[in-house]
C-alpha cells in the first residue's frame, strides 16, 4: 500500500532521466498549517512535481522558485503567510505561516 | 543539496538507519549526520552536533534555536505490534498502516490472521512469548493486546513491558484490568512496570464499534508517540 509519494527517490529517478531538480521543504510554521516541518515537494525543471508543502494553497509558488533555484544553482529560503505581502495572492488559507527552503539538487 | 549526500540519505533510508540533514541556511553548507558519521561539509560544531543528535532521537525536525541551521530528521517509520487477529484489530491494523505505522499481528490462530482486512498485514503466527521476542519491540514500537484471552494477552505484555517500547495498550474493561493488573504482580512486575500499560485502552471518546474503538487506539498512541518529551 504505497500511501505517501517518495520525493527524494523521484528527484533520483528524474536525475536517471537526465534531468534537473530541486528540493523544497517546510523549515518553520507558525499557526495552523496543513504539512508539518520538512514536508518535502520535488521539483524537476519541467515543472513536474511531486509531494507537498501545503495544502496545495502555495504549491505554484514554489515550484516556479524551484524552477528559478535550478536555473541559478542558487537556494532561496520563501516566507508564506498572513504577514507575506503575497498573502492576497498565495497566502495560506488556514491563517498560518510557512518557511520554505529551496534548494537546487547539483551534482 | 548535492547528488552525493542525496545517494547517502537514501542508502540510510533504505537501511532504515536514523539521520539528519543539516542545512545552514545563510551559507549554504550542508551535512548529513547518521550515527557516528557526519558527511558533507563539515560546520557542525560540538554543541550542533549534541543537538542534531538529541533531535535524532526525539524525530524533532526544526531550526536550531538562534541559529539558522535547519535539522530535517528522518527515522524508520513507528511500528505496532497487535496481539490478536480479532475484530478492532481488523479495523486498527489498516488505519495505524494508513497513518505511517508497520504494522505487525501477532495470533497463533492461522484463521484469524489470514482473514478479511488482515489478509495484506504482516502477520507473526505463534504464541505471543515466541513472537514478541522475534518483534523485539523498541523505542518507536507500540504494542497493543486484543485478545481479551489471559493466556495470549499476558506474556505479550510481560515482554512489552520489558521492552522499551513508547506505548504499550490493553483492551479491557476496568474490571478486567484490575484483574489482569493482578496476575501480573503475581508475575514479579512492579506497580512502575504496570503504569506503563495503557488500560482500559485508547482515548475515551465514547467508541462504541471495532472500527471507533480503533480510531481511539490509534489516537491515543499518536498522542503519545508526539508529546513533547519531558
């Protein structure tokens, strides 16, 4: 009974495939929020993607920073929530807040 | 993350051995720690490494206060030990595994064990003495008797009890209980041993069905498996 996707073994099979990808987390949440710290969500650079880091309230945004991590080898820590200027756009419904770490897989 | 400390964490959970990634956030570096080993980029100091380490063992992924080092633990998923192929454990077995636990039965009857909702769960068939010994319950194990049957639910607590395992349930009423916290004394155990054992079993909300008085077990042994640490 597969239950849960596997984040990390997807990035492993992506890299087979030749492709890149990054790795976003949930490092912080204050409040409610729906995925508990280190909620991993993988990202290949065609914006395929598996696993979660929210509800599926912030997902877009992280994987178009997930996409930008890969094409600047550089990671990004992202803050969501009722205090984020974005809350409008892609804040978290449930009135929490959420750090985000994404990093690029390199080799 | 580099590919290489990807490979490494995945061959640590493949192996089921408890680990950490470590991230400094404002430089970058990263390492994993598994046991005595520390890989990657080596920033972690003595004090980091107490703390990664204590954070292993409580499976508490966070920051470390005033720092902005970030732990993500990964540990072997918990496991529960079910003594008794009856009618809860035919509800409790595919909830606890829907939750995250490996799941174990435990029934000398072949029957039981091999019946409707059981049929995909691991199952142990033997006397519970045998199996439990073969289980080998640890800190992340719960064990749960069903039976209802002195014979088969006792020695199964006897050996959970001299195991360290986080939760150890038995369904019965008070009475039957009280009864059983009897025999046990008589075993040798003392009145510590025996608080340990969580009876009647499971949070009381009332259930009334197998499948709700379930949903209580499993309830209360989430509870315990995430309270904080005294």
């Amino acid at each position: 009974m597969a239950i849960a996707p596997d984040p990390l073994a997807q990035i492993e099979r992506w890299q087979a495939d030749g492709r890149k990808t990054a790795l976003a987390t949930v490092v912080t949440t204050w409040g409610s929020s729906p995925r508990p710290v280190g909620s991993h969500l993988a990202v290949a650079d065609t914006g395929d993607f598996t696993g979660s880091v929210s509800g599926g309230c912030i997902e877009g945004a992280v994987v178009a920073a997930a996409q930008e991590a890969i094409a600047t080898g550089k990671s990004k820590l992202l803050d969501f929530g009722v205090t984020n200027e974005m809350a409008w756009e892609v804040g978290l419904a449930c009135g929490g807040r959420i750090q985000v770490l994404v990093e690029p897989v390199t080799i | 993350m580099r590919s290489v400390l990807l490979h490494a964490l995945r061959r640590d959970l493949a192996d089921k051995r408890p680990c950490a990634t470590v991230t400094d956030m404002a430089s970058d570096r990263q390492a994993l720690v598994s046991g005595n080993a520390v890989s990657g980029d080596d920033f972690l100091s003595a004090d980091h490494l107490i703390e990664v380490r204590r954070r292993i063992a409580t499976d508490r992924s966070g920051v470390i206060a005033d720092t902005q080092i970030f732990v993500r633990v990964y540990t072997p998923p918990p496991r529960m030990v079910i003594v008794g192929a009856v009618h809860i454990a035919q509800a409790l077995a595919p909830m606890a595994k829907i939750a995250g636990f490996e799941v174990t039965v435990i029934d000398p009857r072949e029957a039981f064990v091999r019946s409707g909702q059981l049929a995909d769960i691991d199952a142990i068939v033997a006397w519970p003495d045998e199996a439990m010994s073969q289980v080998a319950p640890d800190i992340r194990t719960a064990v749960v008797t069903l039976t209802h049957d002195p014979k088969l639910d006792d020695p199964a607590l006897v050996s959970a009890l001299r195991s360290p395992a986080f939760y150890i349930g038995a369904l019965g009423s008070r009475k039957t209980h009280a009864k059983r916290l009897q025999r046990l004394t008589g075993d040798g155990l003392s009145e510590a041993d025996l608080a340990r054992i969580h009876g009647p079993v499971g949070l009381d909300i009332d259930a009334l069905t197998p499948a709700e008085i379930a949903v209580s077990i499993l309830a209360q042994v989430i509870a315990t498996l995430r309270a904080e640490p005294a």
